[in-house]
C-alpha cells in the first residue's frame, strides 16, 4: 500500500514555527555578511589603503609594495583566500559538527558565529590590515573560513 503524501505546508505554518522564523533569520543574517564580504572585500582594502584602486598591486604605507613573488596581486589574492576560507571553513565545520556534537548543528554554528563576530571587528583594525599584504589576506582568509562556514551548514 502507498503512503500518501502530506500537503506542503501553508504560509501561516510556517512562519508560525518558531524553528523556521529562526532559521529564516539566521540563513538571512548569515546572507548578509557573506554577500558583504565578498563583495566589497576588495573596495574595502582599497579604502584602508593596502590595494590600488585597480586592485593590481598592494600598497604598503601608502606606497605600492612590489614584496613577495609568491603573493598574487589583491584581486587575485581575495578570489583565492575567499574560495579556501570558505571551502575550508565548511568542510571543517560539518566535521566538526558530526564529531564532537553528534551531528547537532547548533553548538558549533553559535561557535562560528562568535568568531565570525570577532573576525569582523578585527577587519576593522587599521594596524592588522596594513601590516602586510600577507596579514591582510590571513584575516580575510580566517574571517571567509568562519562566515561561509557557517553559511555553508547552515
């Protein structure tokens, strides 16, 4: 005998539960710093004055830093820290999930959230950007590993 299929649930059910509203919110929030992230990431290095305004070379006091052959100019650099942070930064975080919290999301997404928090008021830390080229692109690597890693879960 087949088993019938129950009807999607309506509107009003939906934002009726309380687990849904809270997903909505937190899929929402968590939207909103990653599309701002990864958007404006370089414009924002820009403004702080550690990339050109075409994004081809990194400034260092001001002035362009020829530096490191290994690093890549900013724009390429971003793309790259971007994709491994957030690669990273989800793979980890469902293992990390399975393993120490039996599978429940909740524990290690408030985790992330929080150093996904500290992340961005260390962006905003004129010191820690400006430094060099290769700190600028470890905070945003760290701070893409916690914000799509928990876009990525979530």
């Amino acid at each position: 005998m087949k088993e019938r299929a129950l009807p999607p649930p309506t509107y009003a059910e939906l934002l009726s539960s309380r687990h849904f509203v809270r997903y909505l919110l937190g899929v929402s929030a968590l939207t909103w710093v990653r599309d701002g992230l990864v958007t404006w990431i370089l414009s924002f290095l820009v403004a702080r004055s550690v990339a050109s305004a075409d994004g081809t070379s990194w400034l260092l006091g001001g002035d362009p830093y020829a530096g490191d052959a290994l690093l890549p100019p900013p724009n390429e650099a971003m793309g790259l820290v971007i994709f491994l942070g957030g690669a990273t930064g989800g793979v980890l975080l469902g293992a990390i999930s399975d393993a120490l919290f039996a599978g429940n999301r909740r524990p290690p997404l408030l985790l992330f959230t929080a150093a996904q928090a500290a992340g961005l008021v260390l962006l905003d830390q004129p010191s820690l950007l400006s430094a060099s080229p290769w700190a600028s692109c470890a905070l945003v690597l760290l701070l893409c590993f916690f914000a799509l890693g928990n876009y990525s879960l979530l």
